[in-house]
C-alpha cells in the first residue's frame, strides 16, 4: 500500500518505562482518522526497538542507546517546532504511516506543519549502527 500523509495534533505524549525494562517516548495523536492510540497512530514507544535506553529485546541491560537519547528528544522537539518536551501536546505536525491503511501500522515519521523538515526514529537509528 501507498504511504499516507496528513495533518494531525499531538494529544499526549509519554515518556517512561514500558513493562519497567526499557525507558521509551511516544507521541499520541489525533487526525482525520480519528483518535489514535496503542496500535494506533503513535510515534516511538511500546516497541523495544524504540527503546531510548537500552537493547532489552536481547535481554540484556546495556545502555548502549544512552549516548543518543538527547539527540533523539532535541530532533523530535526540533521537528514538532517546541523548545520543551511539555509544550508538544496540543501542536499540529505533520504524519506519514508506514503504508498501511490509515494509522494501522503506526507512524513513520512525523513532520512540521510549515517546513519540510521530517524525523524518523528508524531512519535516526539507521544512521547512529544501532538495531542494524
């Protein structure tokens, strides 16, 4: 199926232990689609392979991650147009989904709503050798 793109808000965001193995981030949103949540349209977390601290899929404890974490935030905030993790709930970003319909796969990538300016935490972590 064809990648969608479409406007959306951010109606909440988490950041915290996911099942108090890997600290993780995502992002919740609301568009045409209606709203979306787990197994919706969200961006980052509840995936172990979206782990911001450490490779628990592998069973192992090993901050390996750690080094990125900052940057990983500062893109996002960077993305969404915030000077802060607490001003990204209520702003309009841009979404593509990873070519299922609608928001059933989740969300690729996000986007600012002005500027063509986009983020994937796949595409980050592709770049930084890590999950290769």
């Amino acid at each position: 199926m064809e990648k969608e793109i479409f406007n959306a808000r951010i109606t909440d965001t988490r950041l915290g232990y996911n099942d108090g193995k890997s600290l993780t981030l995502c992002l919740y949103t609301e568009s045409e689609y209606g709203v979306c949540g787990f197994g919706g349209c969200t961006f980052g977390g509840h995936r172990d392979d979206y782990s911001i601290d450490d490779i628990s899929r592998t069973g192992k404890t090993s901050y390996i991650n750690f080094e990125w974490t900052s940057e990983l935030i500062m893109k996002i905030l960077d993305t969404v147009g915030a000077d802060k993790w607490e001003d990204i709930n209520g702003k309009l970003i841009r979404i593509r989904t990873n070519g299922k319909t609608g928001c059933a796969g989740g969300i690729e990538a996000i986007g600012n709503i002005l500027e063509n300016k986009w983020f994937s935490i796949q595409d980050f972590y592709a770049e930084k050798g890590i999950y290769e």
